[in-house]
C-alpha cells in the first residue's frame, strides 16, 4: 500500500514576465554582473539600459556584449544617468556602502550584491540614507525569491512541519589561494563566512530569527581571511542551527529544516533553483521547480520581485528587509570576532 502524498501548493512568486518594468544600471562589470543581467534578459522583461566601470573599455565590451546602449566610464556619471531608475551593485563586498549610498544620494533606488555591507553598522548606514531619501534599497538575497523558498514557507504556515527546531546548512566552494582575488583579500571583505556563509546564516534566520547565541569555530588563510568555519546558533526554547561554510573544499550545499512535526530537506545545492522534499510521518511529497531555471539563472525572481515591490510604492521588501540583512551581519560579525581572537 502507498503511502500517502503530501500535496504541493503553488509558488507564491512574482510572475518574471508582465510584471512592472524598471530601466537599471550596473555599477561595476564582472563574473556576478554577467550573470545577473543574463538572467534578466533571458527570463524577464527587465532591461538593463547602462553599465558604468573605472575602465571605459570594460564598460564598453560589457554593453556589447549584453546589448546594453549606455556606458559610463565612472559611476556618478551612471548614478546621474536621468534614464536609470534602480543601480544594481556588483562591486567587491568592501565597495558596497560607499557606492550604495552615494546611488542613494542621487535618488536612485539600489540592489545589493550580498553581503550589503562588511558589518551589521555598515549595513544600518545604508538602512538609514534609504530611508532618509525615501528610495527602494535591497541586499540580492536572490534565494529567498526561488520558488521552493515560498513553497517550503506555505508548507510551515500550514503547520505541516510544526515548529521550527533544527536548521543544518553547509556552503563551500574550493578556491585556489595561489591565485589571489578578493577572497583572500582582507581589505577586500574576502574570506568564506561574507561570500558564502551569508547563506546558511541567512537561512536560519529565515525559520529561526535572532540567535541569542553564537558559536564559531574555524580555520584561517596565511593572509588572514577565515578559510572554512562551523557555527552553532542557539534560539529560546533549545531551537539550534547548525552551518558550516568554507573556501577550502567544495561541499554539497545541503540544508534541511527540521521541525516538531515534519522534515524539510532542500535538493542540493539549496541557494539554487531547485526542490525539496518535505515528510511529516508517513506522508512525503516532493517540490519540483519546473521553470527551466538553473544556478544564477535564478536571480531573475529575484529582480521580478523588486520591480513589483518599486510599483507597489515600498522601500524595502517586505520578504527581505533591511533589518534582516542587519541581523545576518550582526550574527556573522559576532562570528569573525571568535575565529579572529582565535588566531
């Protein structure tokens, strides 16, 4: 005899095509403005009409490339762009705050690249230019936009995994520290828990909220950044995370949540479009998401959301606000502070 089948309800996402329109600028050209404005012309009907870097001829080869009609060799230049209405922010994690709010100061609204800041402070000086210029201002969280993010939510409001009390998640990607980059760049934000472990502790956060305890644990690189690190979250009432992130070996990017009444576990690797499977005694189910949308690919939700959000007449996202990038930071500084006095 079969077990039963736990049904499925559908996405509660916004729709990546004939939702409102916005004209964006791309300050700084790399790998993760490459993919981002590839997901945005391939899936959405979002466009991106100018792109700015320090050097003209990237900003130049980058709009050939993707079809974008406007250059601009420096950002004030794209941020007085009267065309552009949101800038999206690509630059190393140590640039975020300064370009964010000097977009801000311009009346421009603003996505972030992850983390918004290096520190909860420098994410709650962005919370406060936004505020004060009354413009949209958002950290690319983009995971929290896939469909299995809000399916797995209306499944918990539904009571079928009862209340939250486990989070296990692991994030890691290998990196050569031979050749360098922002990684292992300390001036630059570099080391595992800003680039990678913003997820796991992002996902706690999500299902858990604000640990009142942090415990961390973890390795550093001859330059100094953290390397690869365990964290343990403590919440009221024994609720725990438990999340590992490295730069060192590439893990699978597993995660589950797992509640008093059912089991949550996210296809790896959970930042991506994906599924999960959910189980609450003998009854199962599995969420499939069947856009045709892979890795990076995913970042167009991501941008459909804020579209609606700005038409809507928000500044924040009421699925991502800025308090919760500040709670994510707060949590991950508290962490580099133990794997720094730990030498």
């Amino acid at each position: 005899m079969n077990a039963p089948a736990l049904t499925m309800p559908a996405p509660r996402v916004a729709p990546l095509k004939g939702c409102p329109v916005l004209r964006w600028g791309v300050v700084a050209p790399g790998g993760i403005a490459t993919d981002f404005v590839n997901a945005l012309h391939t899936h959405t009907d979002q466009r991106v009409i100018a792109v700015a870097s320090r050097s003209v001829d990237r900003a130049r080869e980058f709009a050939r490339r993707h079809g974008i009609p406007r250059t601009h060799d420096d950002y004030a230049a794209l941020y007085g762009d009267e065309q552009v209405q949101i800038v999206y922010i690509a630059a190393p994690h140590s640039e975020h705050r300064r370009l964010a709010i000097d977009a801000i100061a311009a009346g421009k609204h603003v996505l972030i690249e992850k983390p918004i800041g290096l520190s909860a402070d420098e994410a709650r000086e962005i919370a406060a230019a936004a505020g004060a210029a009354g413009v949209f201002a958002m950290e690319a969280m983009w995971t929290r936009f896939l469909p299995q993010t809000d399916v797995m939510l209306h499944l918990h409001e539904d009571g079928v995994i009862g209340d939250p009390r486990l989070i296990i998640a692991d994030l890691g990607f290998a990196a050569d520290p031979s050749e360098g980059g922002r990684l292992f760049d300390p001036t630059l934000g570099g080391g595992a828990l800003l680039d990678l472990g913003v997820y796991p502790v992002w996902l706690s956060h999500l299902w858990l909220g604000v640990p009142t305890g942090v415990t961390a644990l973890g390795t550093r690189t001859d330059s100094g950044v953290d390397e690869q690190s365990a964290l343990v979250l403590d919440y009221p009432a024994g609720a725990q995370a438990l999340l590992s992130t490295s730069i060192r070996v590439t893990s699978p990017g597993a995660a589950s949540v797992s509640g008093s009444g059912g089991t949550l576990q996210i296809d790896p690797s959970f930042v991506f479009p994906g599924g999960f499977s959910a189980q609450r005694g003998d009854v199962r189910g599995h969420f499939v998401d069947d856009s045709g949308l892979h890795h990076r690919d995913g970042m167009a939700w991501q941008a459909a959301a804020v579209a609606q959000h700005i038409d809507d007449g928000l500044t924040e996202s009421p699925l991502h606000p800025l308090q919760t990038s500040i709670e994510v930071l707060t949590t991950i500084d508290e962490a580099r502070r133990q794997l720094s006095a730990a030498g």
